[in-house]
C-alpha cells in the first residue's frame, strides 16, 4: 500500500467516525425527547453531580439544538 492509499483510508475512517458520532447524536436528542413526551424524568451528570429533570424540565430538541451550549 503506497502513501496515497493510506491517506485515502484515513480520509474515509475519519468520515465514517463522524457520521457514527453524528448518529449518535441524534438518538440522543430524539431518545430523551420521547422521555419528556412521555412525560417520564432523566437524570444527568451536571457539574459533576447527578440532577434529576423532570419531564417539564427538559427542553425540546429544538431548543436544545437552536442555541450554542453553554459550559
């Protein structure tokens, strides 16, 4: 295998790593939206804790996806 190829194989694993964390992405957004649909709680890791929502305190995916995370 020349130096091309391995720099093509790269280029692809680095696509196909990002189209997986994309995907996962995704679910995530839509998996704890079904949860506030239902109105069921989740708990999270915040600041090194675990806070409980409840399903009013989760936001929608919209609003999670419309405005930059804030750290």
């Amino acid at each position: 295998m020349d130096k091309l190829e391995f720099t093509e194989l790269d280029k692809i694993d680095a696509l196909v790593k990002a189209a997986v964390k994309d995907a996962r992405r995704y679910a995530d957004l839509f998996e704890i939206d079904l949860h506030r649909k239902l109105g069921q709680s989740i708990s999270i890791l915040s600041d090194g804790k675990i806070v409980t929502l409840t399903a009013e305190q989760i936001p929608t995916v919209e609003e999670r996806t419309s405005k930059p995370k804030s750290n």
